[in-house]
C-alpha cells in the first residue's frame, strides 16, 4: 500500500506543472525582473549617477583618469575577454551549435536556441532605443563604441547565449557534478564579460547589473517554456 501511494505521488509530480524547482524558476524571474525594474526606475529619473561614477572611477588612476588600475598586460586581457560578448562572436558561436543540433537530429533544441538568443538581440535593441541612454562620458573609453547605452548588450546577451548553452548542455548530463560545471562556466563567463565593460569605461555600472538580470530572467523564461517540447 505505501509503495502503490509513493509511485502515485510520483506520478501526480511529474504531471503538475507546479513542482518545486518550476515554482522556484519564477520565483527567480520575478525576482529579477523586480531588480531590473528598480535598477531601470533609477536610471531613468537619475538617481545612480553617484553609484555608477564610483565604480567607474574606482577602476582609473586619480592622476590619469585614461590609464585603467592594474599592469599594464591587464588591458590587452580585458579587450580580449569582451570580444567573446560581441555581436558578431556570439552570432558564429550560437549558429555553429544551431548547425550541430540540426546535424544531430536535435531540431526542437536548434528552434529553442535560435528563439532565445535571436528574439533576445531584439529585445536588448528595443530597450536601448526606448530608454535612449547615453554612454558614460567621466573617463575615456578605451575600445571604440556606437550603439547606446542602457542595457549593455554585451552584458545581455553574453548572459542570454551562454547560460541557453549552459541549460542545454546540462539537460543532456545526469551527473550533477557536471551540471553544476557547465553552469558555472555559463555564470562566469557572464559576469567576466559584463565586467570587462566597466574596466574599458564603455558602460555605467547600472547598463552592466540591468543587462545581467534581464539576460538571466529571459533564460530561465524560456527554461520554463521549452522544458517539456524536447
């Protein structure tokens, strides 16, 4: 009797789409969308310019506001590291996995793919253009910039590529270990990029934080929305 009303139990938890890791992703999705909603209230009536100058110029000598902290090495580092946020490297590296999925039958997890990051590119777009904020202007920048400022897309979108990557890598792997790898691989590859932005003083230290909560929301949304389609 006890075991018939275990594998009952078993049975209602992986019908009911209200199990607790679902409950705890939009836990998550709300409350990083409450963060990006406060972080972009702030920006828009102002009120984090004297959070953003401090970081801003925590990371640039008193004396020379055009020579970032650290050795001299550091700088060469620091621009290599953000090329791997760019548009044009994150384009390459998502459509030589879509071409993989393709190739190896996975066509659900290349649409899921595709989905996330191409209609998360559009979404940072929209948001530049509809808050319209200009780049930080108090230290020289010190890798050539055009687009606007908030969010900051390498931020956004280095969070949206990777951690999709991540999740996927991870549903293939049973080893909990290895999963937990693959996802902090994901992490720190987001927050190292996104910090590059800040030590080459193209973004304010708000475009970088708004960019890594909304990019997390959105992966963990389209966690939730393509969890039973492959």
């Amino acid at each position: 009797m006890r075991n018939f009303s275990r594998s009952m139990l078993d049975k209602i938890r992986q019908k009911s789409p209200f199990e607790p890791k679902v409950l705890a992703v939009i836990a998550a999705i709300a409350g990083l969308l409450l963060l990006f909603g406060k972080v972009a209230e702030d920006v828009f009536e102002q009120e984090s310019g004297a959070f953003d100058k401090a970081i801003l110029l925590f990371m640039r000598h008193g004396n020379d506001l055009s020579q970032p902290i650290g050795p001299g090495w550091l700088l060469g580092v620091v621009r290599d590291i953000t090329a791997l946020g760019g548009v044009a490297v994150l384009a390459l590296f998502t459509s030589i996995v879509t071409v993989y999925l393709l190739v190896a039958g996975y066509r659900r997890a290349a649409f899921w793919v595709v989905a996330s990051i191409g209609l998360g590119a559009l979404f940072e777009e929209a948001l530049k253009i509809a808050f319209d904020r200009a780049r930080p202007d108090i230290v020289p920048h010190l890798v050539t910039v055009h687009s606007l400022s908030f969010p900051s897309a390498h931020a956004m979108l280095s969070a949206i590529t990777y951690l999709t990557l991540g999740t996927l890598v991870a549903r293939t792997e049973k080893r909990t270990r290895v999963r937990i790898f693959v996802m902090s691989v994901g992490v720190f590859m987001t927050l190292l990029i996104g910090s590059s932005r800040l030590y080459l003083g193209v973004h304010w230290p708000t475009d970088v934080l708004a960019g890594w909560t909304l990019g997390a929301a959105w992966v963990l949304l389209f966690w939730l929305l393509s969890r039973r389609r492959y």
